[in-house]
C-alpha cells in the first residue's frame, strides 16, 4: 500500500475529513463512503482507511478487510503509464500469466502495485475484447497484442524514447 500522498491528495484528504464530519455514522454507509474517496482521489490510501475507521468507530484492519472484498477498490494509485494485462481465457491459454510475469520483473513491482514514482501501475484485467490478439496488453490506451516477454522490453525502450523526445520538445519552447 503506497502511504506517501501528493500535497493534492493531502488537500483531497482533508476535504473528505471534512465530508465524514457531517456524514452520519451508519455502517450501512461504510461502502458509499469508501466509492466516495476512490472517486476523489482513484485509490483508497491507508490515511483514508484510518480515517474512515476512526469515523465509523471501526478498527482499520477491519475497513481494509471490508474494502479488499471487493474488486472496485485499489490500494495504490494508478500510475501515470499504467500497465493491465488480459489474464481472460483466450489470454490465459496463451501464456498472458507469463507476460505479467515479466512486466513484474521489469517494473519490480507486483500486480496491483504502482512504481514508487508513480509512472507505471500493473493490474490484471478480464477480457479486454480483443480475443484473436491473444496474449494482450494494453499500456495506457494503446493495445499490444500478440504480446510476447521479448516485447516488454521493446515498450518501455519506446516510451524512454517518447519522453526523452517530449522533454525535448518542452525545451525547445
Ligand atoms: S481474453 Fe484477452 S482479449 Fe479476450
């Protein structure tokens, strides 16, 4: 779980402390109150956990529990490049286990974890439609099918080309 907020996420937090203060305290509420939080901030950090557990008198382990039960929610913030690899059947059947695999050894992080400067994420997603492209990837928006572990590689050399080439740019002006 990433514990280091932005000094936005530290405002968006404070707003929230600010929204359960005039929340009631009605369990029944503990599940809109955490969609509320991923709305606003696209995880649940832990301060928000606490914050939340200290609201419905509740220990945090057991506001963790409640929201891990669910697939909704994540834990870490989506990174700036985020990678979601297809485990679907027709992915599956075709090594995509492998693929994430070797995303998670480039990154050196797991699936549902975030790079700790936050420019990449790893999630695993059902199918993405996309089945004849099997094994599939997607990276941000773009779609990388037939993907093999020699390709991983070859998309982050490009996206250290296409920054390298932003930064660049940003220079120029
Ligand atoms: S199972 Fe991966 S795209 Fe359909």
């Amino acid at each position: 779980m990433n514990d280091v907020l932005t000094s936005e996420e530290k405002a968006i937090l404070a707003d929230i402390q600010q929204y359960l203060s005039e929340s009631k305290r009605d369990r029944s509420r503990l599940i809109p109150v955490l969609q509320y939080i991923q709305a606003r901030l696209a995880y649940i950090p832990y301060q928000s956990i606490a914050l939340v557990a200290a609201h419905f008198n509740l220990a945090p382990a057991e506001v963790y529990g409640v929201a891990s039960f669910y697939n909704q929610f994540r834990f870490n913030p989506p990174g700036k490049y985020p990678v979601k690899v297809c485990l679907g059947t027709a992915c599956h059947v075709k090594g995509a286990d492998i693929i994430l695999e070797n995303f998670e050894r480039k990154l050196e992080i797991k699936e549902g974890e975030t790079t700790p400067d936050r420019e990449f994420s790893i999630e695993r997603v059902a199918c993405v439609g996309c089945c004849a492209l099997a094994p599939v990837a997607l990276l941000g928006e773009s779609v990388h099918g037939n993907m093999a572990p020699s390709k991983v590689e070859g998309i982050f050399t490009r996206i250290q080309v296409e920054k390298e080439m932003e930064a660049r740019q940003k220079s120029e002006k």
